[in-house]
C-alpha cells in the first residue's frame, strides 16, 4: 500500500504537486470505494490499486501539467464516469469548484456518496445528458475549464462540451492517443462552436507507458443558439 502512495507521491511532486497526508488518504479512500462500488455496478475494468493509481488518479491529475489549475476556479466535466478527471483534480486542488454531468443515474449516487465520503465541497453532481444540462443559463457559457476524458471524437465532444464553456475559457480533451485525423475532423465543428485550437499534448503513462494526448481548446466567443442540438444528434450526426 505504502509503495503505491510514495511512487504517487513522488512523480506529482516533480510534476508541482505537494499532497498533504488528508489528500492522500483521500485517494487512498477513493480506490477503496471505487472497489467497493464497483462489485455491485461496472464503474471500471480496473480495479488494482496500483492501476488505479496510475491509469485513473495520476492520469487525470496529468492535465494541471498543461493547464495551471492555480487560475481555473470552476470546472465542469462531461461524461466523467466514476470522476475522472474531475475528483483527482479537486483533490489536488480544493479550490476549484466543480460540476459532473453525467446520463447515468447510477453514477451520480456513486460520485455524491463518494463526494460526501471524502469530504469535499463545492463538488455538484448533476443528472442527465449533456446536451440538455448545457441548455440550462447556470451552465451555459459559465466554466473556465471543461473536460472530457475518452468519451467521444472530437467533433462530438466540441458540441457536448464548448456549450459549458466560458468565452475565453479552455476545454480540454483528454485522449488515449494522438490523432491528425481527429483533430482536422473537428475543424468544422470547432468553428461552428467557436473553439480555436491552442496546444495539444503527448505524453506516456509512467510505468504502463500508454500514450495518452490532451488537445486544449480556447473557446473564442459564446455559444450561438443553436447548439447544442437536441440529445442523441450529436453522435449520430457529428458536426463534420
């Protein structure tokens, strides 16, 4: 258990990142109930303590590496599954404020027991998709940040997730692998959603050494009326 905490603990202090030993049990806690839960719903196929740490925690925390959360005060993250990467974050960084959108109903028990366990504040879980969350005036246009992590393409989550977006603000896309393709693909969408493509990232996992990408997004203006289109358009018709 220790070796998990000290190789953790290491690699995010090189990264800028001092955990205090409460932030560490707060992780420790967050495994512990991510098994707990994840026997009775499918939260994730991983479930190894070392994994977790690596594949989930360190792998969403990875994104302050590119974007100063010092600055950031709320995030809204969209299709955050079990709360990555929005809860690593905010136990990093207790000051942000943060909004989940999540379609299953499931999750967001898991992600409010989980948020209560662990102690946080100004964590909110909210229930239903995002294209219609995004439609409502205290999410549109609000967030300084906004994140997805292997949700869709591009082209998809620029229409689920710039709506939440401030003008000015960034969305970040966190992927497993770099893609030209994609990124070309969502020209058209990015345009239509007033984002503006401001740095993308490559890096590997530690020890796994899986690739993992983050495409930064500016967001240029605010989202014009019709977007997004009603639930469900988005996947089967992406804006390409």
């Amino acid at each position: 258990m220790a070796e998990t905490q000290v190789w953790f603990e290491k690699l995010l202090g090189e990264n800028g990142i001092s955990l205090t030993p409460r932030q560490l049990e707060q992780f420790d806690l967050y495994h512990r109930l991510l098994v707990e839960w994840n026997e009775r719903m499918n939260l994730t196929g991983i479930t190894e303590r070392d994994a977790v740490f690596e594949k989930h925690f360190y792998d969403s925390v990875s994104l302050s590496f590119f974007v100063g959360m010092k600055e950031i005060n709320s995030i809204a993250d969209i299709g955050s599954g079990a709360g990555f990467p929005s809860i690593p974050l905010k136990i990093c960084f207790p000051h942000i404020k943060v909004v989940i959108v999540d379609s299953l109903n499931k999750r967001i028990q898991f992600l409010n027991h989980l948020v209560a366990e662990l102690g946080l504040e100004n964590v909110t879980c909210v229930h239903g998709r995002a294209e219609d969350i995004a439609r409502l005036p205290e999410y549109r246009d609000k967030f300084d940040l906004v994140t997805a992590r292997a949700v869709a393409r591009l082209s998809v989550l620029n229409e689920f997730c710039l709506p939440f977006t401030r003008k000015n603000g960034m969305f970040a896309a966190m992927k497993g692998s770099q893609s030209v393709e994609e990124v070309k693909e969502a020209g058209f969408s990015l345009r239509e959603l007033k984002g503006k493509v401001r740095a993308e990232h490559a890096f590997k996992l530690p020890f796994e050494q899986s690739e993992r990408y983050i495409v930064v997004i500016e967001k240029t203006d605010v989202t014009p009326k019709k977007y997004p289109r009603k639930a469900g358009t988005p996947l089967k018709e992406p804006l390409i």
